[in-house]
C-alpha cells in the first residue's frame, strides 16, 4: 500500500469520529469551534490532496463511472441544500450570504464549514444572555 492510499485510508477512519464531534458539539458552548477547527483540518487534508493529485485532480475522480457522478451529485445537491437552510438565520444575524458563495463554490465543505461556524458565532453574539 503507497503512502497516499495509506493517508486516504486514515483520513477515511478519522472522518467518522470528526462527523460525530461535530454533530455532538452542538451542545458545548461555544458552538462554532467545531465547524471551525473541522474546516481547519479538511483545509490540511484538502492541501494535501491537491499536492499529491494537483489542483483539478477531483474532477477525474467525479466523470469515469456512473457511481462517481452519483457521489459528485450527492455533494452538490447536498451543499445547495445546506445553501438553501442557512438563508434566512445568516439573514437574521446580519451575515450577506452572496459573497460567501464564491468560496463555497471553490472550496466545498471547508467554505461551509467556515460560514456555519461564522453564523454560530454571530448568533451567540446576538443572542440575550441567558439568566439563569
């Protein structure tokens, strides 16, 4: 096994526990972090990824096979769907969507990742301490 299936192999595995860090930390204060030092980590990986396949190396990985287009399908309509969710809580904090959309586009998840963690934060922001 070469070290670039050896690092995709790790990465896979470390993607379920960041999922579930993620999904959990939803309940520790502040929220953003996660979404954040998550984005940071892809950021790393995509890095990488880029290096070792260049800077265009996806879209070969998305056209050869009916499965691939199907997994390149899913994230797009996944990411426009998450894209179409936060409109009106990035609205209600302030936050201009548009020009986010630009860095979504050219980055995935890491611009996604970046604007939840924007949006948590401003939310946090906005929102009356509670008195308790």
């Amino acid at each position: 096994m070469e070290l670039s299936a050896t690092a995709s192999a790790a990465a896979a595995v470390l993607a379920v526990p960041a999922f579930i860090v993620l999904a959990v930390s939803s309940l520790a204060e502040p929220r953003w972090r996660a979404p954040a030092a998550l984005a940071g980590a892809f950021s790393a990986w995509s890095l990488y990824a880029i290096i070792d396949g260049g800077l265009f190396g996806f879209v070969a990985e998305h056209v050869g096979n009916p499965w691939e287009t199907q997994i390149l399908m899913d994230l797009l309509i996944l990411g426009g769907t998450a894209w179409f969710l936060l409109q009106p809580r990035l609205r209600a904090v302030g936050i201009r969507p548009l020009p986010w959309l630009p860095l979504i586009l050219a980055t995935g998840s890491i611009g996604m990742l970046l604007l939840v963690a924007r949006l948590l934060r401003a939310e946090a922001v906005s929102r009356p301490a509670s008195s308790s």
